[in-house]
C-alpha cells in the first residue's frame, strides 16, 4: 500500500451516507489521482458496494466480526468484506470498543483473508498490547480529542512520536497512523514529522463545508 496514507472514515455521518458518501468517495478519488496520494475511505459496510461500482479507491470496512460463514445473523463476514472489494478494515476504533482478545481475533481473521488491519488505540498502554497482534497499523487516537477540531499532531506530539517508537521496537513492520482533530493540511504534515504514515481523518472532511478543498490542502502537505 502506497505511503503515507489519509484515510477518511466516513462514520454514519448523514454527509457521508448513500448517495452523499458515492459523491463524497468520487471526490475523494478525484484528489487521490490529482496529487498522487493514497487517500483511502472507510464508509459504512451497507455504502461499500454503491461507491465500488462508481469508484477505484481503496476501501475499508469500518468493523469486522471474527466469523467464518454460517448462522450469525447481524455480523460482519469477514469473507463477505473480501469478496465485496474492500483492501482493509478498521477494527477497535473508539466508538466500537472491543476487549483485547477480541481485537487479537479480528486481525487474526484478517489476516486470513488477506485485510489490512489498522487497529485503533487510546494510549501508548493499548498501543503496546495491540502490537503483540502484529495488525499492519495502529492507529494512536486519544478520545478526548475526537469530533473537537484538536489536533492530536498537534496537543500531543511527544505521545504521538513515543508511539511510533513504542510500537516500532515491539514489531518494526507494523506502520503507526494518529487521529483525532485532524482538520488541515498542517496537521497531516505535522503527524508525518512525527514519525507517522498518515492520518485517519473523519468529520475534518465528511462535515466540511468544502471537503475538496480540505482534502486538496492534505494531500498537498502529505507529498
């Protein structure tokens, strides 16, 4: 996968649901080719084949349940994700907290079938736990700062930087993203100074007035 990354996760804003997240994803890619940067979405699960059928763009679901096919009505197939066309998956972001056990199943599962993993934590604390997993990517986002328009980049650098050396010396090939707060291209930029591949962004983008420009602002800064 193409480095660094902007990966915009969607949530179940209303701006980022149905045709909103097709016309969304369409600019998103449209950015993506203009600038020669990976910009990546994470839309909800239902959205995923409507934009894929507009859209070249890497596509991750924004959970997965650690099921193989069979009788569990209301999950997320793992092998369903795969054979709709996304690359990756999300998994213990924030706003779906799962136990430890649970995430070492999700990228146990993913890996089987060839997801990327991008695992989301709170603090170094989880970091460090989550990097005994191995997924392909951590995700440092401290709650406290999401949805506010705080940079994480920004309030917390030295935390961000501890992280990737934290993650880097327990599995150096595991690749270390931040989030929370991002809303520009200074952001973006001061999160790869730190040490980082990319960004998760959200509502930065998926509420903003303009998201083209926003996100020609980060694609910039991530060159």
């Amino acid at each position: 996968m193409k480095l660094p990354i902007i990966l915009i996760n969607f949530k179940c804003y209303e701006a980022g649901t149905g045709e909103k997240a097709v016309r969304l994803a369409k600019i998103c890619e449209a950015v993506s080719k203009k600038y020669d940067t990976n910009i990546s979405i994470s839309p909800q699960f239902i959205d995923i084949c409507p934009i894929l059928k507009e859209v070249d763009i890497s596509i991750f679901c924004q959970h997965i349940d650690p099921i193989e096919p069979g009788s569990h009505t209301g999950h997320i197939l793992p092998l369903s994700a795969k054979e709709a066309g996304v690359v990756g998956t999300l998994i213990n972001h924030s706003e779906r907290k799962l136990s430890l056990e649970q995430i070492k199943k999700r990228v146990q599962i993913g890996k089987k079938y060839n997801l990327i993993t991008i695992c989301c934590s709170g603090d170094i604390e989880e970091s460090k736990k989550i990097a005994e997993f191995a997924p392909d990517f951590i995700a440092y986002e401290p709650p406290e700062l999401i949805g506010t328009g705080i940079p994480v980049s920004k309030t917390k650098p030295e935390v961000v930087t501890n992280t990737v050396n934290v993650v880097k010396k327990i599995n150096p090939n595991i690749e270390v993203l931040c989030g929370a707060g991002i809303t520009n291209g200074e952001d973006v930029k001061k999160a790869i100074e730190l040490g980082t591949v990319g960004v998760l962004a959200a509502s930065g983008i998926v509420k903003a007035k303009d998201p083209q420009a926003v996100l020609e602002e980060m694609a910039k800064s991530a060159l």
